[in-house]
C-alpha cells in the first residue's frame, strides 16, 4: 500500500519558519515519523515538497495511479489554488489535507480552502502529529476498501 505525502510552499523552512506557529521540527525529522508509522502499517510513503504549484501538480499526475491515498499540506496555495483542487479531484484519490496551525484561530484569508471539498477530511492545528492520524486514517479507510 502507498500513500503519498504532498507538502507546498514553505514548507521545506520548518523548524525555522515561525517556529510559534509551526514548531521546532524539521520537515525531514517529520517525514521519517511518518515513515516509521507507515512500516509499522504495512505502508509505504512517497514523499514529495514543492514551492511551486504546478510541480506540485505534476507530482499528483505522476503517482496517482500506484497510491492508496493522499496526505496533502498545500501551505499557501490551500486558499488560493483552483488547479490543485482539480488535480486533487481528478486523481480519484482519496485526500487528507492537513494543516500543522489551525487556520480557523488565524487570519481570515486562512479559513477558507479550495481543497476542502475534495478531501475526505481535514486535519489542523495539532502540529506534525496531523499527518500520522492522516496515514492511520488513509490506510484504515483503504484496507476496508480491500486494498493491501
Ligand atoms: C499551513 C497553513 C497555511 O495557511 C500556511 O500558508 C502555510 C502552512 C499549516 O500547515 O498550518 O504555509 O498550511
């Protein structure tokens, strides 16, 4: 089983980037937590970050067709990006957006998402461990479907 992980614009400051807001952990020590969870699962994580939206694109086009599952922290482009959405709806891959703040405590322009409503879910404002319950969700969700 498959799932990929796909983090946008930022994303690859963690750690350092308002470490108030998104805390101390860099994205790689975040993404071999998920890795170990994913072994621990029978599952295997293809891992992606990009600042640009169409590469981000590409990357859902490439893998949707080997992947169980989709985890997706958009940063910026989550509020502002229509083509992600339709990427993301056009994979038929059932999604997880995650976001490590929660957005509705924020500004307003955060509490809007154009991905939302091709998720199943969304996931905010409990740090790094959002993407864990993200996976156990996504694998759970897909060995009921059967899949292995
Ligand atoms: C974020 C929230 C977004 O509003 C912001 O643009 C980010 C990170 C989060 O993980 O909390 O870059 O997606």
């Amino acid at each position: 089983m498959r799932i990929l992980l796909l983090n946008g614009p930022n994303l690859n400051l963690l750690g350092s980037r308002e470490p108030q807001i998104y805390g101390r952990d860099t994205l790689a020590e975040i993404l071999s937590r998920v890795e170990k969870r994913a072994a621990e699962l029978g599952a295997e994580i293809v891992a992606h970050q990009d600042n640009s939206e169409g590469a981000m694109i590409d990357f859902i086009q490439k893998h949707q067709s080997e992947a169980e599952g989709l985890i997706i922290n958009a940063g910026g482009y989550t509020h502002t990006s229509i083509a992600l959405r339709d990427a993301i709806a056009g994979s038929g891959l059932r999604a997880v957006e995650v976001h490590l703040s929660n957005v509705y405590a924020r500004e307003s322009f955060r509490h809007t998402s154009m991905l939302a409503g091709v998720c199943a879910g969304m996931i905010a404002g409990l740090g790094w461990r959002g993407y864990i319950y993200a996976l156990e969700w996504l694998v759970a969700a897909a060995k009921e479907d059967g899949k292995e």
